[in-house]
C-alpha cells in the first residue's frame, strides 16, 4: 500500500541554522501539507499547497518558513533560522483531491538547541 | 474559529472493555469530522470519517463513532478493547470550504490486561 516517506526520523540542529525536512507524498497526490506537534499540545496545520503554490497557511507559518517541491517527487519544508520554539514532531500528509483523507507521514522530530 | 475538545487526555480500560473517547467541536455549520490513531513511531492513521449521509460510521479495527449534530460531538467507541487497541487517538474536523485539518490534543489510551 502507497504510504507517505518522511526524512530523517530525527534531526537535531543548533538555533540559527537552516533545516530542511523532506516528505515523499503518495505519487498520484495533488495536496500537500505540513503540520507540527510541539510536545505535550495539538497537532498544528502549518500550510497546504497546490499545483506548485502555498494554497492556505496558519498564522505559525512566517518568513521564516518556506516549502517546496523541487522535483517533482519530495516536498520539503525549510526554517531559514531555527529557534527553541521550533522544536517539534512535524507531519507531512498528502491527498489526491481536496476534500480526500488525508494521508500522514511518520514525522521528522526537531530538535532544535 | 473552529476548535476541537477531546475530553481526557488519558483514558484507561481493561482488555475486554468498552472503549469511549470524547470529541466535541465548535462550528454552527457541521464540518467534516476524523479520528486518527497514532501508534508508538508511527505515522497518523485514519480510523474513520464522517462526511454526510449516515450519522454512526464504522471504521478499522471494529471502531465506531457517531455524529450527534445537536449535541456537536463525534464520539469515538469500541465495544471490546484490545491490547493492540493502545495508542494515541486523535479527533479532528476539516472546516467547510478549508483544506487544513484542525486537531483536538489527543487521548493516550491504555489497555490494562
């Protein structure tokens, strides 16, 4: 069964630096999202995208965020400078059509510093 | 804006058990309406979805929740628990005209033999 690929399991970084988390969403997908649970409280909805552009985002998802999707394949989120707060489980999910279930990733666990 | 209430963060059964989990939300227009099961290192999976038509929806793994439109709650129900039922549970609703899922804070459940 098709299933969404999250890498690395675990990253630990010191504050400042850039990171990039990369999600390999199920291959016929169309939307692609990010969310992140800080340890303790609620999964949080960081952004959604589609046909190549952020389509919705929450108020956490600042300059300092970005996403993309470089090939095709991947959909990577990256903080340019990553700060305490940062630290959390993020979840990558994917969907064939809007209104579709939404598929979820393993998480990438942050650790920032 | 929209929130979703799970009532207890921990909720412990014995093996054989009935399991109930509570979720409430706030909306005046009905959403769309998720469990999600989380096991140790994994991924999100969904347990099952209300959209529309028929307010008690079957799942996975025997659960059941139904949608109760006057009292905004979707409740989540097993008869029998299992020890392979023990995991985090999280109940979650898509806004209308939304993408994004908005998520209650989860209920570790623990099955006592």
């Amino acid at each position: 069964e098709p299933e969404v690929t999250q890498t690395p399991s675990h990253q630990v970084t010191q504050m400042g630096q850039e990171v990039i988390l990369r999600c390999v969403p199920i291959s016929n997908h169309l939307y692609f999202y990010w969310y992140r649970q800080i340890l303790g409280q609620k999964v949080e909805f960081l952004v959604s995208f589609y046909n190549n552009e952020i389509s919705e985002k929450s108020e956490i998802f600042d300059d300092q965020f970005s996403v993309e999707r470089p090939d095709g394949s991947n959909f990577t989120l990256k903080i340019r400078s990553t700060k305490l707060e940062d630290s959390a489980m993020y979840f990558c999910a994917s969907n064939l059509g809007q209104g579709d279930t939404q598929y979820f990733g393993p998480g990438t666990r942050l650790t920032v510093l | 804006a929209q929130s979703v209430t799970q009532l207890g963060s921990h909720v412990s059964v014995s093996e054989g058990a009935l399991v109930l989990l509570r979720c409430n939300y706030s909306s005046s227009v009905p959403p769309y309406l998720f469990w999600y099961v989380q096991y140790p290192n994994q991924g999100l999976q969904l347990l099952l979805k209300y959209t529309t038509g028929a307010t008690l929806v079957k799942g996975i793994n025997g659960f059941e929740a139904e949608f109760k439109k006057s009292e905004t709650s979707f409740h989540l129900t097993k008869p029998s628990a299992h020890m392979s039922d023990a995991a985090e549970y999280f109940c979650a609703v898509r806004p209308q005209g939304a993408q994004k899922l908005v998520f209650g804070q989860g209920t570790r459940l623990t099955i006592n033999p």
